[in-house]
C-alpha cells in the first residue's frame, strides 16, 4: 500500500492553471455538499411543522410526532455508512468524478419526493413512509458525498490544502444560512395556515432547483491528479513484463486477485484502527451541527421562543461557520489542523454547560443568538480544519473509502441521532441543560481521539 497522504509538501511552483482548477473544484465539490446539509437542515429547521403534516394522526400526540420526526431523521443515518461504503469504494477504484454525479443525481431524487409528497391528511400513514423514503435516499447519497467530494477538493489543491478543504465546511455553513433564513422568512411573513399547507415545500424547491446546476458543473471537471497517478500505477503494475512472464510460464498457475486487497477491504481490515479513531474525531464536528440544528426546535418546545428568534440564531451559526471556516483553515495550513481541532475540542467540553444554563436561566432572543453564535465558532474551528487532517490519515488508493467510512460512523452515531438523543434527554430528565451534557461527553472522547491521531498516524 502507498504511503503518500496529502501532507506531502506541495511544489513551490504553483501554476495559474493549478489555481483555477483548486477554485473549479472547490464550486464542484461544495455545491454538492451544501445541498446535502441544506436539505437535512431544512427538515430538522422544519421538524414541527413536518411533524404536524406527517406523523401526528390517529391520536399522536406532539411530543410522540416530534421524536418519531427525528427517528426518521435517525434511521436515515443508518444506510449512510453503506453509502459510504458502496460509493466511496466505486470512487477509489473508478475515479472521484463519476462517483460524484452519483450522489447529486441521488440528492436531488430525495428532495423530489420531499417536494411531491402528500401529507398524512391525505394518504394518512403511507406520507411517513415517502418522508423516510426520501431520507434513506438521501441518506445513502450522503454517504458517499463527503469523503468523495474532499478528495476530490484536496487531491486538485496545489497547496494550502487545509485552506482549501475548509470550503466543505464553509459551504455547511452556508446551508444552515440559508435554511435558516428560509425558516425565518417563511415564519415571519406567512400566516400558520400558509406555512402549513405550501410554505414548508419552498426551500425543497429552491434545493430540486439548484441541483442540476451542481451536476453540470460536476459533469464539466476533469478527474484528480492524484487518482490519475494512482490509475497510472495500477497499469503499469498490471502490464509489467514480471507479472507477463509468470503468467506465461508454463506449469505456473495465473495468480488469483486477492479479496483483500480492494480499496473496501484495505479499509476494513488491514486500516481498522484508523478509520475508528477518525470516526472518533469526527464525533465533534457532528455534534456540533447537529446541536445547532435542533436548537429551533428545543426553543420553541421547551423556552416558549417565537420561532422566527429560532431561525435567527441560525441564521447568525451559519455566518459564523461561513467566514470563520476559511480562516480558521489557512491558521491549520500554518500550525497543523490537529492543534486547532484540539484548542476547539477544550472549547467545546467547558462552555457548553455554561451556554445553556445561561439560555435556560435567561431565555430572550438574544441570549439565543449568542449562544448560537458560541456554537458555530466551535464548529468553525473544529470542524473547518477536519477534512485536511482526515485526507492526511488515509493514503490515496483508499482515501475515499476510509474518509467516507469514518466520516459516516461517526455522523451516524454522535450525529445522526443526536436531535433524536438530545430531544428524549430532554423529555426523559426534566433538566434543560441535559443535552450540554451529551455534547460534552462527545467532545471529551473527539479531544481523546485528536491525541491518538496525532501520536499514531503523524497527523499535524
């Protein structure tokens, strides 16, 4: 297996060509990946009214509606380490561009059925089916979407690869911006009855719109250099006059392909250790979103928030995220993205606690709003360096399998079901202030896991 990981220094000599490309490819990559956070974020923002239209019938009481809102959520999580599995390994051996046109193609079927489905008032059960219908879709999609789309980003960067590799994050800070503001206008300008029978479909449309933009732009890029490379190798070790003439020599049976050496099965056995310490370090990153998204929720159940103040702290999460990213991925260019992540992990495992019993003790729009703010800052320094320092734990030939496994392992198990977790802590405790507990606990075992990366895989 090659050992070259994306921290192998760049070229001094950096090409306009090469910049061009690293700009094409940042839209490229980042247009799928705010589309796929914009959907998700879209229904968590919207997990009351869609809880209303779709799971509360025959007697289904609110809260009953709201958790089995997000355990369809949750269960969406489920199918994403196959997706990863499946997708991440057809890009490893195929190529990352193909793979990619697969996951928009497949995002924007989800949010097809989200735009067509009717409510439970007229097909009653059968309108929960297509909602979770429509998340597992998405689900498998996104499985395959972040570790390919990285690649794919870092591997046409000719430097600043943590620079570069912030713009994944940059762009889910977009997404909560815009879902967010979607949530805030429609709350605002239209009436209860509005929202309820068309409003929440128009920022479904808005996303269905935008996907074809992205599969055209995807379609237009050329493939990697360094999958280029890497299929150049793999030539060249096929048709080697070495392995001609044992295949030729008689008596001499042709050597079968080994099953263990796939991209899937490499990442799997012989790079366990890897792929579960990154799930370990992505496990902040996620709950750092995740929190933030059920955060309008979590308000206007349990603060008695108006929900246009709910959508407003998102909208201020998501600025924050949006220009602190790209800054705080030239900062891990300088020092290493492991030193930033773990100041943030510190960040995260002593302020929550303090965030929310102030939010709880002091419950305005304000306070929301800066909480929020707090929030997304440890998601930008967190989260934004995390795609270069996972591209540096997986070599090339398996790098998209690897990051898409751990990436999805972790998103599944201390994100996915996170709103889900968070919103039964809630309900089971009494206490307010229980899912600072869940995000703390997180946090700490994200800080453990950054220490054995660092000291194991020689990540900076």
């Amino acid at each position: 297996m090659s050992t070259a990981t994306a921290s192998t220094p760049a070229s001094p000599e950096v090409s306009h060509e090469q910049r061009v490309t690293a700009r094409r490819a940042v839209v490229a990559s980042s247009i799928g990946n705010a589309l796929e956070w914009f959907d998700i974020i879209v229904y968590s923002s919207l997990a009351v009214v869609i809880s209303t239209l779709f799971f509360e019938h025959d007697g289904v009481d609110r809260v009953t509606g709201t958790l089995l809102t997000f355990g369809t959520f949750a269960v969406s999580y489920l199918i994403r380490p196959l997706g990863a599995l499946v997708l991440g390994s057809y890009a490893d051996r195929h190529g990352r561009r193909p793979a990619l046109t697969i996951t928009i193609a497949l995002m924007m079927l989800g949010t097809l059925i989200m735009v067509v489905a009717p409510t439970s008032a007229v097909i009653g059960p059968a309108a929960a089916l297509l909602i979770l219908l429509a998340r597992l879709v998405q689900g498998f999609s996104a499985g395959g979407e972040f570790g390919t789309a990285t690649a794919f980003l870092i591997e046409n960067a000719p430097d600043r690869r943590a620079f570069y590799g912030s713009w994944q994050v940059a762009t889910q800070g977009l997404a909560i911006l815009l879902a967010s503001g979607f949530g805030f206008v429609l709350t605002t300008l239209l009436s209860h009855d509005a929202l309820y029978s068309w409003g929440w479909r128009v920022p479904y449309v808005f996303g269905l719109l935008i996907g074809p933009v992205g599969l055209f732009i995807r379609l237009r890029m050329d493939e990697t250099p360094d999958f280029e490379a890497l299929q150049d190798e793999r030539e060249r070790a096929a048709s080697s006059p070495t392995a001609s003439e044992r295949a030729a020599a008689p008596g001499t049976a042709t050597p079968r392909a080994s099953p263990w050496r796939g991209p899937l099965a490499q990442t799997i056995v012989h790079s366990a250790g890897r792929w579960l310490t990154a799930s370990g370090v992505v496990g902040l990153a996620s709950m750092s979103v995740y929190t933030i998204l059920f955060m309008p929720t979590f308000s206007i159940q349990n603060l008695d928030l108006p929900s246009w103040a709910a959508y407003l702290g998102g909208v201020v999460a998501g600025l924050v995220t949006l220009v602190g990213s790209p800054f705080v991925g030239h900062l891990a260019d300088r020092v290493g993205p492991g030193k930033v992540m773990l100041a943030a992990a510190v960040l995260g495992v002593v302020a929550v606690y303090p965030l929310f019993l102030w939010l709880v003790a002091v419950p305005t729009v304000a306070t929301l709003t800066a909480v929020q703010a707090v929030l997304g800052v440890v998601m930008a320094l967190y989260f934004g360096p995390l795609p270069a320092l996972l591209t540096e734990m997986f070599p090339t030939e398996i790098r998209t399998t690897g990051m898409s496994v751990a990436y999805n392992l972790g998103v599944t198990v201390f994100g996915g079901f996170a709103p889900l977790a968070l919103a039964w802590l809630v309900s089971a405790t009494g206490s307010l202030t229980a899912p600072s507990i869940y995000y703390a606990a997180v946090a700490l075992l994200s800080l453990v896991s950054l220490v054995v990366a660092r000291k194991r895989y020689a990540v900076r």
